[in-house]
C-alpha cells in the first residue's frame, strides 16, 4: 500500500464520481485516476527510478494533483515548490535536493530558479501537445512495481522561519498515518461533501485531499483567496468543508451575511493561533465547525486536534488540543526528562508519521530525532487532561534579567485589545536587562490605538518585565507562505517610533 491507494479506492468505488474541480474543468475519479497512471508510466520512461527526486512547480489545479500522485506512484520523490517562493529559494531546494525533473505549466520555471540543475521542465498543464501525446500513448492501468510504506515519498522542506529550509524527509508510511488520523477526526465526511482547498497544495491543504478521496467527496481546487469570491463559492457550490489559516477565516467571516455560509461543516485551521475573539466570532457566524489541526514539516498533521466540541469550552480554546490517536505528545525538560502539567518544555512527538530523517543533514538529524521522538523546537505545556498549549519556539524565547518571555503570551494580550487585529513580539536589545520586548502591531479596520495605550494594557495584565518597552504600528506583519509570522524579518527592522 502506498500514498497514492485514497485515489485507487475512490476510482474503483465511484469511477463516475466527480473528484475534482479547477475553474470549468471537471474530472472524474475514474479518468483522474487513469492519467496518473499514463502520467506515472511516462516518468518511468523517462528513466525515473525509485526514490529519484522530482519537483511540482504549479498552482493548486488538476493538473499539480495529477503531478504529484503520478511522481509518487513512478516511486519518485515529490517536492512540491510553492509559486510564492522567490528564485533564490526555489533555486536552492531544487539543488539541495538533486531534483531531475520539474513538472509545470507553461508559465515554467525561468533560468534564475532551475539554475541548470535539472534535466528537464516538463509541462503537465494538457497545453503540451508533446507530453499530451506521450500521455496517449501510454498504456493505463497500474505499474509492475509500486512504492511500498517503507519508501520515500516525499522531500518536504520546512517553511524557513529560522533560517534556510531542511527537508524533511517523508516515507509512504507517514503519508498513509496521516490519513488514517485524519479519517478519525474528519468522520463525518462522506461522498456528499464538498471540500474546497484554498490554501496551497504544497503545504497542508494537500494532506486534506486524500480523506477526500478515500471518502469520494469532491474537491473544488481554488488559486487564491479573495474573501468575497470564496464566500461566494462556498454559496454556489454549498461547499461543505475547508482548510483555512487564521487570518482567512476572520477575512471569511468579516462580511459574511445571513445564510451566506450555511453549508460548512466543517473549516480545519492551522499554521498559527487564532485569536479568542475570531473563533468566538467564527462560533457566532458559523456555529461549532472549527477544527484545528497541529502538526510540522517533520511530522505531518495531525499530531494533535481541538475537535469541534472543545471550542465550545472557553478554556480550551487557547490549546491546539489532544494528540490523536496513533501519536503520543510529551513536554521536556532541558535534561530531556517528561515534565508534570502546567510547565513549560520542549514538545517532543513520537509515532508513525514522523520523517525518517533531514535530507543531507546528518547533524540536524541526530538533533531533532532523539530515541524515536521527534524533539520540535517547539515549547508548549500539557494540562492535567493531556490538552497540549503551544508557547512558542525555543529560538524565539526573550531572556530579560533572567526571566523567560514567550512571545505568544505577549501577542495574545495585545490582541485581547479591541483595536487591534494581530501582534508580534521579538527581544530588543536592552541596556539593563540584556533583551526587552518590542512589539509590531496591525489595528483593526477603522480602528486606532496609540503606543501608550497599548502598553498599559498588557501592564495590567503581564509582568512588568514582560511589558512591551515599544510599539511599532504596521498594515501587515511578514508572514512566510503557509501564514507563520516571520519573526525573524522583525528582529532585524528598525521600530517606527
């Protein structure tokens, strides 16, 4: 069995069923299934041999998901390239990883981004008459020889918060955990939803597909997010489940009239906290729908899951929920021993879906894989139930006079402020206490705040060490392409005082 069986199941199952929607274009689970296998064969042909490296670069379409599951069922590793990323970075990942061949659009890759590194850029799109002809000619049906659970599937590369990317490397197994806690947690989706995928099929919104083929629900494939174009597709198509980052879902719901959104069931967030007061809003406007989702680049989600019920209890609302069921979650201490409730540690995961290694980068390896836990830099506590509250990045932890500052908790009290929409904090220097706390913060629409105001706000309800020494106003925050906050684009700007 590999990751490429949801489709397999669906074709046999509802071979008439419609799978996928990319605009006017249509296509069925049945013929959706054959092209992969025309489009596997071809890559065959081409000399691609298992665990060879071959890279997507395409928008979300019908054409990036017959790329992808064909690359995965010639026994290629995918990497998937975002659009987003500039020619530098794209450049990079296809070097580091040793891709041999891009499949694209005929918007194709330009010479600063292939850096001939790879053999060839293959145009999948259907405007190819060449590769249309050699998908003709190939025979369906499967391959002699199918990838197994145990080889790689993937080359994902982490969204490069900190620095540049690592490549987490991801076996079929994983791939196949994946589906089986989403199946659990997405129980209720079946062959009358309609999931629609907004987000990039290069980061989580992919994992969301396969439950969808597995449950022969149909998939509308989008480009891009403009709020008042979603919530009218979600009323035309009566879309019934989608992945969102935070900041889509309040743009989503912003505007959103009666009855407008009536038809979701279920919307799976992800990739950053959500402030109280947009779920609070999102339960008024949506009802009990949300759904979030952890989960990392080395070990794909769900690691943990705040099920619909849980946003109902306003205490749980700040946590990302219980592990799910075929992963266990710990918080460290600094001597790696299990910390009791309450403290603040390093999360460490272990279970089927974590990565086998970082590509070529041994050293990286040995450090985040320690006894079959995955230790994630991340810093987060458990409560008595086994709740797990994400702090902050280890990296991002602000030290002044010998106290510990975690961002988050500063950025969740600035946005308790009614004027302000979101925050983020990074250490400044500080004569006295070696860091203090800056941070950057985007107001709400029509709304204003000054710096002072601000800060005696979270001096009423923080330490004073913890209190932002300075605020600086800003229309956005730099956010990488999934929507994580870019900390690090802020401890190198000059504050606008």
């Amino acid at each position: 069995m590999n990751a490429t069986e949801a489709l397999r199941r669906a074709a046999r199952r509802w071979p008439d069923g419609e799978a996928l929607v990319d605009g006017a274009e249509r296509v069925t689970f049945g013929a959706l299934d054959d092209r992969v296998d025309r489009l596997a064969r071809v890559l065959v042909g081409r000399g691609i041999a298992l665990g060879d490296r071959v890279a997507t670069y395409l928008p979300n379409s019908i054409a990036h998901v017959v790329a992808q599951l064909g690359i995965l069922r010639a026994g290629g590793a995918w990497v998937g390239i975002n659009r987003r990323l500039a020619p530098p970075e794209v450049a990079f990942m296809l070097e580091h990883a040793g891709v041999r061949l891009v499949l694209a659009d005929a918007d194709g890759l330009g010479a600063a981004s292939t850096a001939g590194c790879v053999e060839a850029v293959l145009d999948v799109s259907g405007r190819d008459a060449t590769v249309e002809r050699l998908l003709a000619a190939a025979s369906g049906g499967a391959l002699g020889v199918a990838p197994t659970e145990r080889d790689v599937a993937r080359l994902r590369y982490t969204s490069g918060t900190t620095g540049r990317p690592k490549a987490a490397v991801l076996t079929h197994g994983a791939a196949l955990a994946s589906l089986r806690n989403l199946l659990a947690e997405l129980h209720e989706l079946g062959p009358g939803d309609t999931f629609a995928h907004v987000a990039p099929l290069t980061h989580a919104s992919e994992a969301l597909l396969q439950p969808a083929f597995w449950r022969g629900a149909r998939s509308i494939l989008c480009r891009e997010f403009e709020p008042a174009a979603f919530r009218d597709l979600i009323r035309r198509e009566r879309v019934t489940a989608t992945f969102l980052v935070p900041t889509m879902v309040a743009s989503l719901i912003e505007k959103a009239g009666p009855g407008v959104l009536e038809s979701l069931r279920t919307v799976v967030y992800g990739a950053a906290p959500m402030p109280d007061d947009v779920i609070v809003r999102s339960l008024d406007v949506l009802g009990p729908v949300l759904l979030q989702i952890y989960g990392l680049s080395e070990c794909p989600f769900p690691i943990t899951t705040l099920r619909k019920e849980d946003h109902l209890e306003a205490s749980r609302r700040g946590t990302c929920g219980l592990a799910t069921a075929l992963n266990q979650v710990q918080v460290l201490g600094p001597a790696g021993q299990p910390l009791p409730p309450g403290e603040v540690g390093t999360i460490a995961v272990h279970g089927p879906q974590l990565m086998r290694e970082y590509w070529r980068d041994p050293t990286a390896t040995a450090t985040a894989l320690v006894d079959g836990w995955l230790h994630t830099g991340d810093l987060g506590r458990l409560d008595e139930c086994g709740y797990l509250t994400l702090v902050d990045r280890s990296d991002d932890v602000i030290i002044s006079g010998g106290f510990n500052v975690y961002p988050r908790e500063v950025e969740v009290v600035l946005e308790a402020h009614p004027a302000v929409a979101e925050a983020a904090v990074v250490g400044i220097p500080h004569e006295r206490w070696g860091r203090g706390v800056a941070a950057w913060v985007v107001c709400k629409p029509s709304a204003s705040a000054r710096e002072q105001d601000l800060i005696d706000f979270c001096r009423a309800r923080l330490a004073g060490y913890k209190k932002p020494l300075q605020i600086t106003f800003v229309p956005a925050l730099p956010k990488s392409s999934t929507g994580k906050l870019l900390r690090r684009e802020l401890r190198g700007a000059d504050p606008v005082r």
